[in-house]
C-alpha cells in the first residue's frame, strides 16, 4: 500500500472529508487530493501534522508498520459522544505514554 493510500484510508476511517483534513494542516483539499492520489509527497513538517491529525505515526505512514497508537487513536477521533476537548487530552496522554514507553524500552 502506498503513502497516499494509507492517508486516505486513515482519513476515510476517521469519518474525516478531504476539506476537513486540509483546514487542520492548513492546506488546500486540492493539496490533499494529489498527496492521496500519490502526485505530490508531503514535506517531512506536513508528513508529521498528517501523522498527528490522523491519530498514527510517520513510520506507519511512511511504511505502514503499525502499533498501539494507531489503533486507540482514531477510535478516539472517531468517537461522537466525546468533546472535542476530551478527545484531545486522551490524544495526548496516549502519545505522551506510547513515547515515554519507547524510551525504557
């Protein structure tokens, strides 16, 4: 599976439109588009908002190897009943302890 590809299939599991993604990175769904469609390849700073807003990590962007955040995350994202503000705090606890438990290991 390409990078393209597995952005847009993140995207399209978060229940996320092309439009809604690209005012969160601040770029143009056009921008979007030709990244999913594998016309253009994000700058390493957007690869890394891309990872963020989409609840993964670059590497599984990048190679698709996936872990527990990839996994959580997007369940979080794509749950109704919670504020955006609760998603936010559950977001960063679980990259703050996936990061810290990287560190021991």
């Amino acid at each position: 599976m390409s990078l393209g590809q597995r952005i847009k299939d993140r995207r399209q599991a978060l229940k996320l439109t092309q439009q809604e993604l690209a005012k969160a990175l601040k770029l143009t769904p056009q921008h979007i588009s030709a990244i999913e469609k594998d016309k253009r390849v994000p700058a390493l700073a957007s690869l890394a908002k891309l990872a963020e807003e989409l609840g993964v990590t670059v590497d599984y962007l990048a190679t698709g190897k996936e872990g527990v955040v990839t996994e959580i995350i997007p369940a979080i994202k794509a749950d109704k009943k919670m504020s955006v503000e609760v998603k936010k705090a559950l977001v960063t606890l679980i990259q703050a302890l996936h990061s810290n438990q990287e560190k021991t290991s």
